[in-house]
C-alpha cells in the first residue's frame, strides 16, 4: 500500500475492516495493522482471509536481470525464466519503466484510488514452456529509449486467479539504467552582428536535445564570394541602379525578443496570444506560397503527356513505367552535382573554425572586412568523435567597412596624348582591398575657375581594359583632376588635387595650308595701313595726333607698374599650403613678417601668377591689386603688400578665413557635407551684423566715388572673427562665372543682382548697389540659393525691368523683408543710403561696431551722398550700345560732378573698374582681365 518507511500512520481508536480487496495482498494488511496499532482491538471477522488478495500474486520471488544491453536508443533486457507450480497460472510478464532523473523512484508512485500509474507498462508474453532436450529459454523485451535519459524498470509476473490453490508470483528490484549519449539536435535561434571590420559576434541557444553532456561548440565561418553578376554589368550606363550591401547590424528591439523567445520545454507556462490580421495575412500568403510550390514540384517531377490514345484490349502497349524513377534519378544527380560544386568552392575559399567552450556565444576575429559569411554552428558532446556532433545550423553575416580600404592609394597621374584630336590621359592606382569589390570610379575634373566640375564615370570592366580613362578637353588652359572609388560599401574618399596644363592643340597641317593665305591678307591690310598713315601724315603734318600701336605686347608708360612704398621684401614671405586657384594663379595661406606694425608675424593670404604667364598678365595682375591702395576700412578686405620684383610676382592680402560669403552660407545648411559640426543657420542678429558690415564698406566706397557695380554674396569675404568685408576686386568672377549672363553680344553682367535702369540704360549709382544690396539680404536669408530660381537670364531682364522682384523667402524675419523692399524701389531716388541702411539697425549691433565702423569714424562727419543722384534729364539717353560710350565719356570728364561710369563690355572691367579712383575728373582705370570660356 504505501512504503511504510515514509509514512506514519495511526489510529488510536477503532478498528481496521478489509473485505473484497482482491489484489491487496494479506501481508501488507498486517503490516497496516502493527504500524496503526489496530491489530490488538481488531476482531476475528473485520480482516477478510478469503476475499483479500485471492486474485494477486502476494508471495513474491525475486526475479533477476540476466542481460541488459544499453544503446543510444534502446534497452535490451532479459530476465530469469520464471514458471508457477501450475504453468498454465502464467499469463505473462509486466516491464514497468520510466524517466528517472534522479533514483529515488518507488512502485508506487503515481497510484491513486482511480487506478493511474506514472509508469509505462509493457506486456510480454511468457516464452515457451521448456520441454525434454531443449534449453530453456529466457524471456526479454527491448524498451525504446531516448539518447543519455536514465531510466527506473522493474519487471513482474502477470498470474491467474485461482480459487483452489494460493499462487506464487516473482518481481525484480528496482534497476536504473541510462542509455549512451548520441549526436545532438543542432544549436536554435542563431543570431549575428558585425562591429567591427574584422569581427562578428554570435550568439545561439542550446539544443533542445543535447543527448549528451555538451562538450563544445564548432563554429565554422566560410567567406562568400560576391555576386557574379556584380562583375558583368556596367553601372556606368544609364538606368543601372547601383548595387549596395549593408554589414550585419543586430537592433536592440530584435535582440530583446531573442531574449524573450520561449524554450521548447517550457511546459507552455502562458496561453498563445491570439494572431494579429497582419499575421493572419502572412500566414495565408505561406500557405499561397506552399502551394505554388507544390504544384512546381508536380510539373518538374512528372511530365504531362497532353494526348494519350486509348489503348485497346487485344494489344496492351507497354508503359512508361519508368519515367518517375528516370526523372527522379536525374535530380538527385543533378542535386549531386550542385552539392559537390559547393564543397569544391568551399575548399577554395577561406575559412575560420573556433571551438566554443562552456558558453553559447562567439566573436570570430580575424575576418577581412566587408565580407559576406556563412556560419555554422555545430553542437558536440564529445571532444574528439566528430560522430557525436550535430547538424548544423546556419546563419549568415556580413562585417563592417574598413574606413579607407576604398581609397585610392598614391597620386592620380596624368599623360597630355598629342593626337587628333589631343587628349589626356588620367590613370590611378587600383584600391588593394576594398570594401567588397569596386564597382565603378568617377572622374570629377574642370579648368580652373569654372564653377562647376566636369564628371565621366568609368565602369570595372573599362579600368580593367584601360587602367584609367581619357578625358577629351576642347579649351587649353590650367586644370584640375580628382578621383574616387564607389565600392559596395558605397564612395570612398576623394584623392588629392593633381593639376595640368593643357596647351592649344597643334593645327598642323591646317597651318601649312592656311598659313600663305594669311599672310596674303595681312600684308594687304598692313600696307593699306601704311598707306592711310603716311597721308594723314601729310595731311596734318608733324605736330598732328599720335596714333598708338595696337600690338599687345607694347605698352604706355601709365600702364606699367612702377614699385612703390606698398613693396615688400621677397624673404618675409613664406609659403604655407595652399588655398585653392584664383583668377591668375594659385592663392596660398602664409606668414608674413613686419607687414603690420605692432606685428611680428601675420598670417596672409599670398596670390601668385602662373609661370606661363605672359608680361601683360603679370602687369594686370599689379595694376589690379593696386586698386585696394585707395582703402583702408574695417569692413573692406585690405591690401598689406605688393612683391613686384623677381618671380613670381606676389600679392599680399589680408587673410580671410572662412572664404566667400556665398559658400559660408551655404556651409551652415543642415545637410551640407561642409557642415560636419552641425552649425547653426544664421539668427536674425547674425543676419543684421552681416548686412551693417557689408552695408558699412559699401558706405566706405561711396564715399570715396566709387561706385561697386557687382555687389553680391560671392564678392564679400568672411574673415576668422565671422566678420564679412567687402572683398578684393576681380577675384571671384572666374569661380562664379555661371553667376554672368552675356546679353546681346556685350559683356558678362550679373543680371540677377542688377537694377532695372542698369539693364535698361547702362546706368550704375550708388542707387543701382543698394538694389544689388537688398539681393545679398535675400541670399543670407535663403541661405546663398539662386535668385529668381526657375527663370532664365532673359526671362529675369524682362522681369526687373517690367517691375519685378524677388519673393519673400520662407521663413524670413519682417524687418529683413521690409529692408529689402525699400532697397527694391523701382525709383533709384527712393531707395535708402547705405549710411542711412546702417543707422536703421544701429540699436541691434555689436558694441565693437561703434569700435572700427566707418559710420562711427571721423571721416563720416559729412556724407556726400548727393554726389550720387541721377541724372534723370539724361538717363534715358544712355544707350547700352559699345559704340557711344567715348562721346559719353567725354561730355561726363568735361563736368566737374562724380564719374557715372557706363559699362558697355563686362568683360573689360572686372568689379570696381569704373572707379575713380577718388578722382572727380579722372582716368576710368581699366583692369584687364582673363577671357571667361
């Protein structure tokens, strides 16, 4: 009944009544009674001898095992051969087992009064009864088992009741056996992440039937070649989308559910949670999906036959009856082959394998960056036999990018190919290990001053053929070249600047040709101006006018530059590194030494001319930077000196850091790639101290008579203190020369940042640069985008001058829209001073702009800004027309009122050279500049 030695029971009254318990033996009803303390009050009648334990075998031999062969599997047992008195009371043999984790198993575990056991039972059959001359023969049974479980078994006798005679039963104790180990299921729920170039981290689950005392995991990574695909296209032709690979990157949410995912053996602890619509939906499309798949199976395994005659009684055709073993056969080689191609690509590529002890995580170091693995993971619960590993389980990752694995290393260089027509020739070096594999390159190359680069992509297979590209340059001139790499991983970095020069190309054979005729024609028209001279010499004698040569190479005494106090010593003068190309030449960042009194060393900006240059550029490129001699403002960028004497010819300027104001401005937009820091855009004080500086130089100027003509963002300069000067002069129109339009044959003018009666008439005031001023407000407000965007250069003359002009930009503050306006007068006479500009946003300035202003100076004690009005009685009589302007030069010189200068030519008169230099009555000074292309 119970195992007395577990639990205590006792009556201290009454007695103990047993009758009808037929398979409740006698013996174990007189131990209930000593162990209760009954048996001395019980009565003769109350315990049944007939009807208890009449139909069980109550008197027990003890049965012992005689085999027990144990595999992964399966127990094999035999036991002794046990025969009653009467054979025929064997009815058979009960094997009694199960799961035992630990041995403190009993008989009676899991009985209850509704007759449940928690033990397995088997029956076995008695063996044949043993007879004369035969061996008697031992019965057993072999219990299915699962792999390293221990098992608790018991075996018993199974007896026929019988009323005439008491029957004798047999058990065993109680054995326990454990089964041997076997390979593991594989490893669940791999995951993976990269971080780092080299590296991948895993992590998994145990298997869910370790079968065994897991020993270690083997973790094996194979490097994947990339897509054969990704080396047959070119990606430089038009509509290819170019292909892209991310690195293996694991979210914090994802890994919270792996972490949260439920193990097999849980025991299903919660409810499922009842499937969302999306999940319903993803679970019908799988079940589409299983279909399809089927059906695809069915038509590649069995063939249709579309017509089939019926076959007739009399003469059976024979079958194809072995059409499905035939197809069968041929995918499984085909599946064979396919196998064995991977393994061969396998054995080819690189693999790492780590052994993971005692932990179901892995970092593998040691891997080539921006690489795609396939891992396995292997589960073994023995050291060495690798038959006690499990299947793998798969899951792939892809490292990170090496920051400059796609760089390309050394210089770009450069071959000038002298054919027809000339070309050159750019190659680069390849990048040794890059990021996956280089899918194309791109060439970004322009002539020095454009605005805009040229690019040409050159695809994989083409640098593969070539090793570089050729570039096809229709203009001679000074260019520049840069390269990058675009890899998987996406663009690399840029390399350095390599400039070149490309000359005119070599007519050749044309010249040959043409060259006699030319000739021809000039001698004919230097004889006829022979001629002409030595009549009107004649005519008017010795004393008469003298006609100047128009040879280029010869120049006038007022046009050469004749050093003065400006000259500095070519020693104090050193070079530091380079800031990019202006108009002549480079423009270098340096240390000059005693240029500013009070300063031993200053740091400058240091422009040169070209070594190829002609003396006449050279005497421009003076004579230009002379004009900054006239100045000395704060807010007007400054000359500090001019090295005239040797090569190269050097101008020394002040040194303004952050460059133009236009690609200042365009650095503070959130996305620029220039704005790395995340600066902010411009606050409304900012954008007040911006317009007071430039509008305080502007001030400057008028006062001085010069009128600018040309005032627009990319012609102010933004200094290391942020503050913005007016700039120096002929400087920016070759880097912004898309800025220019070229009307009707003339010269290239800034039409965007024009008023209406300098496009009318020819006319530029004081009036005409408070226009271009109130466009520099537009451009800090919009950040420096184009004005008049969406309308072309013709369409934007037609527009100002029917009366129009620039929107209000998003997000533009009242007071800078209200100056803007104001600057916007159709009426030149209505529109503010830049004096008056300056001391109606005098309240919100900086204090140090009262410090070094010209409005706060002593010089501005009488503004002359009268000199400045129109003359409206002649304004409409300015023609645009080239041809009238000497008439109209000499009518203005002959007054004694400021020069108005009239440009028919952009192109002969960068920015301030109308000016006069201070000089009511004097010479325009005409600073040749080089032609735009």
């Amino acid at each position: 009944m119970w195992d007395w030695s577990k639990h205590n029971l006792t009556i201290e009254r009454g007695r103990t009544f047993f009758h009808f318990n037929s398979k409740l033996c006698m013996s174990e009803i007189r131990k209930l009674e000593e162990v209760t303390g009954t048996k001395e009050r019980n009565q003769k009648n109350d315990i049944a001898v007939r009807t208890n334990g009449d139909q069980a075998s109550c008197e027990m031999r003890r049965l012992n095992f005689t085999q027990i062969k144990v595999k992964s599997n399966m127990i094999i047992l035999k036991w002794d051969a046990f025969w009653p008195t009467d054979y025929r009371d064997l009815l058979g043999f009960m094997v009694l087992y199960k799961e035992a984790p630990y041995r403190n198993v009993t008989e009676f575990d899991g009985q209850d009064a509704c007759g449940s056991n928690s033990w397995v039972i088997a029956d076995v059959d008695p063996p044949p009864r043993p007879t004369e001359g035969k061996k008697v023969e031992e019965p057993g049974f072999f219990i299915r088992a699962k792999p390293w479980t221990q098992y608790a078994i018991m075996v018993r006798t199974q007896l026929s009741a019988s009323d005439e005679h008491q029957v004798h039963g047999a058990k065993s104790d109680i054995i326990y056996v454990r089964t041997n180990a076997s390979s593991p299921s594989e490893p669940l729920d791999p995951i993976s992440s990269s971080n780092s170039s080299s590296q991948i981290i895993l992590k998994w689950k145990p298997p869910t039937s370790p079968n065994g005392n897991i020993t270690h995991y083997r973790v094996v990574c194979h490097k994947q070649p990339e897509d054969s695909d990704l080396y047959k296209f070119d990606y430089c032709l038009q509509g290819m989308k170019l292909p892209s690979r991310t690195p293996t990157h694991l979210d914090s949410e994802d890994e919270q559910k792996w972490n949260q995912t439920e193990e097999p053996n849980s025991g299903g602890r919660c409810c499922t949670c009842p499937k969302t619509k999306l999940e319903l939906e993803k679970q019908q499309k799988e079940i589409a999906y299983r279909k399809t798949f089927e059906d695809y199976l069915h038509n590649v395994v069995f063939e249709s036959r579309h017509s089939r005659p019926r076959r007739s009684v009399d003469n059976l055709e024979p079958t194809e009856s072995s059409l499905f073993h035939s197809t069968m056969a041929n995918l499984q080689l085909n599946s064979t082959n396919a196998s064995s191609e991977e393994e061969d690509e396998e054995e080819e590529g690189s693999k790492v394998v780590v052994n993971v002890f005692g932990k179901e995580s892995a970092v593998i170091s040691g891997l080539h960056h921006f690489t795609s693995y396939k891992i396995e993971i292997i589960a073994c619960n023995h050291l060495t036999d690798t038959k006690r590993c499990s299947m793998a389980t798969y899951v792939s990752a892809r490292t990170m990018p090496e920051l400059k694995a796609d760089d390309i290393p050394g210089q770009v260089t450069h071959e000038i190919v002298k054919a027809e027509p000339p070309y050159v020739f750019v190659r680069w070096n390849e990048p040794p290990s890059p990021n996956g594999l280089i899918i194309l390159y791109e060439v970004f190359y322009k002539k020095v001053g454009d605005p805009e680069p040229h690019s040409t992509c050159v695809s994989r297979l083409t640098y593969q053929k070539m090793g570089g590209t050729k570039l096809t340059l229709v203009q001679s001139g000074n260019y520049s070249v840069i390269v990058r790499a675009t890899s998987l991983a996406g663009n690399g970095s840029f390399t350095e600047t390599t400039y070149f020069f490309m000359p005119s190309p070599d007519t050749g054979l044309v010249w040959i040709v043409s060259g006699p005729v030319i000739c021809s024609i000039l001698l004919l028209f230097v004889g006829g101006g022979v001629f002409f001279i030595i009549r009107k010499r004649q005519t008017e004698g010795p004393l008469g006018d003298l006609i100047t040569s128009p040879n280029p190479e010869y120049f006038s005494a007022s046009d050469m530059y004749v050093p003065d106090e400006w000259e500095v010593p070519r020693e104090k003068i050193t070079l530091l590194r380079e800031l990019g190309q202006g108009s002549f030449g480079m423009v270098y960042e340096g240390i000059a030494q005693d240029i500013v009194k009070g300063e031993p060393e200053t740091r400058v900006a240091v422009k040169t001319v070209n070594e190829s240059a002609t003396l006449r550029e050279r005497i421009e490129f003076l004579n230009e930077a002379s004009v900054m001699k006239a100045f000395s403002c704060h807010h007007v960028v400054r000359l500090l000196g001019v090295v005239s004497k040797g090569q190269p010819t050097l101008v020394v300027m002040e040194l303004m850091t952050h460059g133009d104001l236009k690609s200042y401005l365009r650095s503070l937009r959130p996305d620029s790639e220039n704005n790395p820091s995340g600066c902010p855009p411009p606050t409304l004080k900012d954008m007040l101290q911006m317009a007071a500086e430039i509008a305080d130089g502007m001030g400057y100027l008028n006062a001085k008579k010069f009128v600018h003509r040309d005032l627009a963002a990319r012609n102010c300069m933004v200094a290391e203190d942020f503050t913005v000067k007016i700039g120096d002069f002929g400087m920016t129109r070759d880097i912004y020369e898309t800025d220019y339009y070229r009307k009707g044959g003339k010269g290239l003018l800034p039409v965007r940042w024009m008023a209406p009666e300098s496009l009318k008439d020819g006319v530029f005031t004081a009036h005409s640069d408070c226009w271009s001023f109130g466009v520099v407000l537009w451009e800090i407000s919009t950040l420096a985008e184009q004005p008049y965007q969406g309308l072309s250069n013709e369409q934007v003359l037609k527009f100002v001058m029917d009366g129009g002009f620039l929107d209000r930009p998003d997000n533009c503050p009242e007071r800078i829209h209200s100056l803007m306006q104001m600057c916007w007068q159709y009426n030149p006479k209505v529109r503010p001073t830049f004096l008056e500009i300056i001391d109606m946003l005098r309240d919100d300035l900086h204090p140090t702009f009262q410090e070094v202003s010209f409005f706060y100076s002593e010089e501005n004690k009488v503004p002359e800004t009268e000199d400045f009005d129109l003359d409206l009685d002649n304004m409409e009589s300015i023609p645009l027309d080239p041809s009238s302007y000497s008439q109209r030069e000499e009518s203005l010189s002959r007054d004694s009122g400021p020069s108005v200068a009239l440009r028919g030519n952009y192109e002969e008169h960068v920015p301030y050279t109308h000016m006069n230099g201070g000089k009511k009555n004097g010479r325009i000074l005409s600073l040749p500049r080089s032609s735009p292309s």
